[in-house]
C-alpha cells in the first residue's frame, strides 16, 4: 500500500528534502535541494513545512518521518535526527533511520544503474566513510561494516563501482580502476529505500531513532594541537616527565 512519507538527509554539504504522498489521482513526489552544513539547522524545518504546505498535506497524514542517520557530519546528523524525533512526537508517527552510504548507493543506481556500489563520503579530516552495497531481489544488502580512513585505505572490490561525493576534494587519493559515478544521500533516494526498510521492520518510535556515528571525535583540544605540536602554553603547561 502507498505511504505518505516525509524524508531529509543533513548528512553532508547539501540540505535534501522530499514528500512522497498519494493524493488520490496517483503518486506524488516534491523533492528540494538547498545550502546545508551550518544553515541546515536553522533551514530544516522551514522546508519540511513548505513541502507539507504545497502539498496540502497535515504533518499526522503521514505515515512515518524519513531520516538520513549517518555517517556524516556531527552537527548535521543531530540536526536531522532531532527534527525527526520532534515532528514525530508531536503527530504520533514512527520514524525510519537510513544509513546515508546506503541513500548513496541508491542514488548510483537511479541515477546510473548501478547495483554493486561501494559507497564514499567524505568525512573531512582526510578521510573517508565508505560502505559496499549490493542491490538484489529489490533490495539493498550492506556487505560488511561501515568504515572511516584514509582514501588510499579504500579496497572497492572487483565488479563494483565507487559512487559518492569524495570526488572532488579527495580524488587523487581515492584507488584508481573502479568507475567512478557521482552520487550523494537524497531525500529522494531515502524515499526509495523507505518501502523495503519499513516492511523489514526498520522504523521505530521516535526515541529509538539515533545518529549512525563513526568517528567517536571530531576535533582535538587545544592542549591536544599543541601537544601534537610540541609546544605548551601558560593555560596548557607540558605534563610531568614519566621516569
């Protein structure tokens, strides 16, 4: 049976959102695109509305809320993950976490009909969130876990295609060989993906949904920097020698 399904994804640079809904004379889709990274806090919801509003569709119409749980950046994900966790208290509705690297791989496969993707984000810090994906029977399976390190770490196995967004800035450190296909964590890939996941059980209540983390931390103190330095400061004096 269609659903009525609201999804976003913060995970990354961009800020993706999209309403699958029937309207009664078929299926109906909106999805936007707009700056996301520290703007995407403040601009979420304001699309998420204006979604709803142009599809003459109260938020407790909707079936579940849609979310892209990670990996990607910090702030991102808790932005997304507590706008999912709000909206669907207040309507009564379930929420469904998708891994970001798996709307990544759905992405290369409408986009370029992809079905064995290895899937890479970039994490910043030199490095990179990457996953393997195989489509089949309609369904995506991860094959193995979700990995964060350096793109020359990366190993895409044979047949597959390396899809993503690391292109750009970390290109020349990627592994040679495979096809490279651009693709990023939509809304709309995460519409796609929501029909198979919920029907395996994968929404959940809204206090259950949590960001999908990698990297346990993102930046260093600053006793850290200048550790790593070899320097101190009067605030940050060098630890007592060891004997």
């Amino acid at each position: 049976m269609p659903q009525n399904l609201l999804a976003f994804d913060t995970s990354t640079e961009s800020l993706s959102v999209a309403l699958a809904w029937n309207d009664g004379s078929g299926r109906r889709l909106l999805a936007r695109e707009a700056e996301g990274g520290r703007a995407a806090s403040a601009a979420l919801v304001p699309a998420l509305m204006d979604l709803l509003r142009d599809a003459s569709l109260p938020l407790a119409r909707l079936d579940a809320i849609v979310f892209g749980q990670g990996p990607g950046s910090f702030t991102g994900l808790r932005t997304a993950c507590a706008v999912a966790q709000g909206l669907a208290w207040g309507a009564g509705l379930p929420v469904l976490p998708v891994e970001t690297l798996m709307a990544v791989a759905e992405d290369a496969r409408e986009r370029h009909g992809a079905e064995r993707v290895a899937a890479v984000i970039d994490a910043r810090m030199g490095e990179v969130y990457s996953a393997d994906y195989e489509h089949a029977q309609g369904q995506w399976q991860r094959l193995g876990p979700i990995r964060l390190g350096p793109p020359e770490a990366l190993v895409v196995p044979a047949g597959f295609v390396l899809a993503g967004n690391a292109f750009a800035t970390l290109g020349e450190r990627l592994p040679a060989g495979a096809e490279r296909l651009p693709a990023a964590p939509t809304a709309a890939a995460l519409l796609r993906l929501a029909p198979s996941l919920i029907a395996r059980g994968g929404a959940v209540a809204p206090g259950e949904a949590l960001p999908l983390y990698i990297r346990d931390k993102v930046a260093q103190t600053t006793q850290e920097r200048l550790a790593a330095r070899g320097e101190t400061s009067p605030e940050f004096p060098a630890p007592p020698a060891v004997a």
